[in-house]
C-alpha cells in the first residue's frame, strides 16, 4: 500500500497574545495596576479566560509562557505591556 498512516491525537494549544495599555489618571503613573498585573504574570499557576471571545472558541484557562512592559517616551500616564499565553484544560488526577 503506497502513503502512510496518521492518527489524530488531539488539536494542539491555542497560541494567545495579549497586548494593551494600563491606563492611570492624567500625570500620574498606575502603579497599583502594574503591580496587580505583575503578581498576576509571575504566579505559577493557570489563569482563568474572562473574554466571551476566547470562551466561544472553548478557551477557559491559560498559561503564560513570557511577558514584556513598553516603555513610551512621555507615556507616563500609562503602562504599555504584551503577554504571551497557551491555552490550559485543567487535568486533575484522583489518587485512590
């Protein structure tokens, strides 16, 4: 028989890119929220999706992989930042 056999294991993660601005009040730098944000990005932990968008494609949990702040000249007022994500179904396993 000519070709080859495949077998299909399973669709692979979603690759997420989320990239915004922290905004704060004019003049002043939001540095609660950057910290918020920070405590966040750094958790060893899965992240639950709350974005209709990516719960419509069956995305609930991501993990993140990197994360990045940009620096505006003369942005003060705000906090420039780019995560990069895979999408997570959570597996738990019962120990009997």
């Amino acid at each position: 028989m000519d070709g080859t056999f495949k077998e299909y294991i399973g669709m692979g993660d979603y690759e997420l890119s989320i990239t915004g601005p922290i905004d704060g009040p004019n003049g002043h730098h939001p540095i609660d929220e950057v910290n918020a944000l920070q405590q966040l990005l750094k958790a060893s932990v899965p992240v639950d999706v709350v974005s209709r968008y990516l719960q419509n494609l069956d995305i609930h949990s991501k993990v993140i992989k990197e994360f990045t702040y940009e620096q505006e000249p003369g942005g003060y007022s705000h906090q420039g930042f780019n995560i990069q994500a895979v999408s997570d179904v959570p597996v738990f396993i019962k120990m009997s």
